[in-house]
C-alpha cells in the first residue's frame, strides 16, 4: 500500500452533475436523457417492480389458498423441551421460557404439546395446552395454568454497536 491509495475512492464533497450546460459539458442537449421515450420526461420514475411492459412476476405466479392476516401467530413448547431445561419446582412463565430461548420471536398465544416425557413436577403457565400435555403434567404432579387474554411481552430490542 502506498500513501496515494489511502484515500482512493473517498469523495467528501462531491459535486453534483450539472445537466443542460451546453454540448461541452458531456450532459448538453437531452441532459442525459437519451432520446424519446418516457424516461425523457420530467417527473417520471421507474416503478421498481416494472419490467419494460411485460406482464409483472406477482402477476404471472399462481396464488394458492388464503393468508388470514388476523390469525393469531402460535408459539410451541413440547413437554420434552421443558424436562431438559427445568428444574423440579420451577414455575414456568413467559418470561422464563423466553429467557431459555424456547419460545423465541413475537406471538400472540403460547401453546405446550405433549411431545417427550416429563417427570419433572412443574408450574406451566400457557394460553394453551394439548389434552396429552395436560395429562402428562397431571401425573407428573404438575400444574397446568391457562392465561386468559395476557400477550408476551415482545421480544427485547437487539443492541447494535456502531
């Protein structure tokens, strides 16, 4: 590296492209324009999904079912998931499942499933539980706790470092 490359490519003030300046400045005549054709009009921008008069992408892909924007997004936590990370007598909360990264992101309800075994006796709060889940924290001697109408908090904001 020499000492003319430190700075190669930096442009703190940059000067901006006079157009229309006459044939000696490179941007005379159509400014840059080129000839006929919308793009030579004032105002007018290039939509970003156009595709020079071509039938659009989202135009030309078939669509499948139905998307419910309203429907409540679910979280799930397998009884198994909660036998390797809680200890017996720990209540089991929102924050604590979020704390152990097991339900992670944003959701509006949190569901427990019945998939591996719990032998643990434990406190599960959820908005809800499968039937065999609820059985499986019974003979455990468990309890299971149904939230009625409280939201998880969202998830923290990460930290970024300049």
């Amino acid at each position: 590296m020499n000492l003319n490359e430190v700075n190669r490519g930096i442009h703190k003030n940059k000067k901006r492209k006079r157009v229309g300046r006459g044939p000696g400045s490179g941007h005379g005549k159509t400014s840059g324009r080129g000839h006929k054709g919308q793009g030579q009009l004032a105002g007018w921008t290039l939509s970003p999904v156009f595709e020079g008069g071509a039938t659009p992408i989202i135009r030309r892909i078939p669509k499948r079912g139905f998307n419910n924007k309203f429907a409540k997004t679910i979280a799930v936590v397998n009884v198994g998931d909660l036998e390797k990370v809680y200890q017996s007598g720990d209540e089991v909360t929102l924050d604590s499942l979020r704390e152990k990264d097991l339900a992670k992101g944003r959701y509006d309800e949190l569901k427990v499933l019945a998939r591996g075994e719990l032998t643990k006796k434990l406190k599960i709060s959820a908005h809800r539980f499968s039937t065999q889940a609820l059985e499986k924290i019974k003979q455990a001697g468990g309890e299971a706790v149904v939230l009625e109408g409280k939201k998880p908090a969202p998830p923290p904001k990460k930290k970024t470092t300049k």
